[in-house]
C-alpha cells in the first residue's frame, strides 16, 4: 500500500489505537507518527489475493492463521503498528486476538514503485527489530521477483531472490510453491490510457 504522512499529527499509542478503530481508511503508526495507507493496483491487489489463496490451505493444517492488508501488526508495543500486505502467525494469543498480531512469523510486503524503497529500508529495519518474525517477503508488482529476508544466527538476516521459473520457499511454514502461481493472472503490460 501507498503509504503518505499527515502533516503535524502527533498521538500517543493509546490515542492512536482508539482514534484508528473509528477512522474510515487505515492508518499505520510509527514512533507518534500517524501514515496515511492508500489503495494499490490491480497487480498489488492480485498477488496479494495469490499469495493469500495459496497459504491458506497449507496454514490451516499447522493451527496458522493468515491474514491480508486490514489486519494491524504491533511491530513494537506503544511505539509502531503496521498494515502489511499480508501477515503468517502460528501464536496462540494471535489465533484469538481481535485488534492487532503481537508475534508474526512471516510478513509479506507488495512493492510497489512508490513504496519499494520504504519497503525495502526502514520497514526490513523495522520488521526485524520483531523478536517472532522468521521471515520478510518483498513481492514486486512491476515485474516477477520475489525477495525474503530470512533470520540467522544472532543479527543475521540471510537474503534470497527468487525469478520466474523458480519455487519461493519459506522456511519458517514449510511452505514451497511455483512462483508463476503469485503471479497468476497479472499483467505487466502497459495499459492504453484513453485519448
């Protein structure tokens, strides 16, 4: 999603989570600062419903639960909540929580060209500041690659590029599937604009 700053709003976690819950469109929170979060593509949408319809069944079997763009992730209690794309979490409190996932395993972004960078920098910062989280997926929407971000020893993320032809695997789920199926149904040809 396209990400945009209210201008001078400043709020406290609790005031942020109270105001969210009765706003109309969504809102991320990062240290005081509220994010305004805008729609995507048609592409954006496509493979986040892909990516969602093939993690389900396989989720569904392990007592996991998935979820996509509306479900609010707390990164760091009283400091930042996020709507990522997608989100995996295999904790018991998440399964019955009705606000928000404390402990996601995986966390899947769609790029986009206006929020790839953001993506790609202070949210894999912020993302791996999580203590739960196994797995950062980056999905571009402008072309097929696929890029996960996997913990390691210690500090350590290890980085793997997945092209087309190639099955993406995410370790932390046991979940392996063909790339071409994120993709299913996506074009990647320019649309005519009307004259």
């Amino acid at each position: 999603m396209i990400a945009n700053r209210e201008q001078d709003q400043k709020m406290t976690a609790a005031e942020y989570l109270v105001w969210e819950a009765k706003q109309e469109l969504r809102h991320e929170y990062i240290d005081g600062e509220i994010v305004a979060m805008t729609g995507g593509s048609l592409p954006h949408n496509d493979i986040a419903l892909n990516l969602y319809r093939a993690l389900y069944p396989h989720l569904r079997e392990r007592g996991c639960r998935v979820n996509v763009s509306d479900a609010k992730v707390q990164a760091r209690k009283n400091s930042r909540y996020f709507y990522p794309d997608l989100v995996v979490s295999c904790d018991p409190d998440d399964l019955k929580s009705r606000e928000f996932i404390q402990k996601p395993k995986v966390i899947v972004e769609v790029l986009s060209p206006g929020t790839a960078n953001y993506d790609r920098t202070k949210k894999l910062k912020y993302y791996r500041q999580i203590p739960s989280l196994q797995e950062y997926v980056l999905v571009d929407s402008e072309e097929i690659v696929v890029e996960v971000y996997r913990r390691g020893e210690g500090k350590m993320w290890l980085y793997y590029e997945y092209e087309a032809g190639e099955a993406i695997s995410l370790e932390s789920i046991e979940f392996e599937c063909a790339i071409e199926l994120v993709y299913e149904g996506v074009s990647f040809e320019q649309e005519l604009q009307n004259q």
